[in-house]
C-alpha cells in the first residue's frame, strides 16, 4: 500500500486498516525507513495478550517499577563505562 501526506504532513489509513488495527500508531524511525505499528488503547491488555500468562502474576505498577529498575541499572552501568573510558 502507497500512501501521500497532504499539505499538512498528514498520512490517512483506509478504513479497512484502521478498524484492522485501530486508530493509535506508534511511529519508528529506522535507518531505512519508516514504520508504523498499532498501539492498543490498553498496552498492557495488549502485551498480556501477546504473551500469554508470563505477566497475569505481575501487577502493572510492580512491572513498571522493574523496568525502572532495570533501566537505571543500564544507565549507572553505562556512565560507569564512560567515566572509566575517560580516565584512561
């Protein structure tokens, strides 16, 4: 499917897609290209049901603390990298 903007930078979905895959996109920028992928209104209904019960004993905001966690331990790992490469 080949789609245009309008003068606006607007792309319209046809009707068939969007009740295919709803109104919501998330837009990813690739070296290559652009990509558009459906946002449930509820992502975390979404990903449940995507991956069956691996979440049904983790409550949403004990999961996003985890991945709080996980994520500042990447950031602290990787400033310690750079301080490090600094110092050499």
């Amino acid at each position: 499917m080949s789609k245009s903007t309008d003068e606006r930078g607007r792309i319209y979905l046809p009707k068939d897609v969007r009740e295919r895959f709803g109104d919501q996109y998330r837009i990813v920028e690739l070296p290559s290209h652009v990509a558009l992928f459906p946002v449930d209104e509820d992502p975390m209904e979404g990903l449940r049901a995507a991956v069956g019960d691996a979440f049904a004993e983790g409550e949403t905001e004990e999961l996003k603390a985890d991945a709080r966690e996980a994520i500042a331990r990447e950031v602290r790992a990787e400033a310690d990298s750079r301080s490090h490469d600094g110092e050499e």
